[in-house]
C-alpha cells in the first residue's frame, strides 16, 4: 500500500512545484483532493489521473483507467483523498 501512497503524492508533489503550489508540495495522506476544501480544481484532478495512469503503466506494466464508471459509482469516491486514491489503485493494479 505504501508504494501506491508515494506515487500518489510523489505525483502530487511535481505538480506542486511545476505551479509553484505549496498545498500540493505538502501533500500527505490525508490531503483533500477534490471538493469543496480540496488542493485540486477539475482541470487538475483530470492532470493528475492522467500522470498517474502513465505511471503505473511505466512502473507496474499494468494499465488502469482511473476514471471510469467503477470509480464513479462508488460510495466513496476514490478522489476523496490521497489514502482513498492509493487504495484504488492499489485495488485495480492487483486485480
């Protein structure tokens, strides 16, 4: 689980100091991602899939679609937070 959680803020962290973003940079497990109080708007969520898709193909051989209607039917969003998306990925790329 703790490799997905570093790719994820590892992630967040470059897109962070690409936009000279502090909340990004000081991302942690529980950093909000999306919503209300979350440290990304639509576009960057969209960016921040589309990394993460590219990495995991790269560092696990795997490809995932992180938005699909698997994860957007869920009770909990997987976007919620940093834990909750390390958790799907974790889910999709050991299926």
């Amino acid at each position: 689980m703790e490799k997905y959680i570093e790719l994820v803020l590892s992630t967040l962290h470059e897109m962070g100091e690409d936009e000279d973003n502090e909340a990004l940079v000081e991302a942690h497990e529980k950093t909000k991602l999306f919503g209300a109080s979350g440290v990304l708007d639509s576009v960057g969520i969209v960016f921040l899939i589309t990394e993460l898709e590219e990495k995991i193909s790269d560092d696990f051989d795997v490809d995932v679609t992180l938005a699909d209607e698997k994860a957007m039917s869920q009770v909990t969003s997987p976007f919620r937070n940093v834990e909750t998306l390390a958790k799907y990925i974790a889910q999709l790329v050991e299926e």
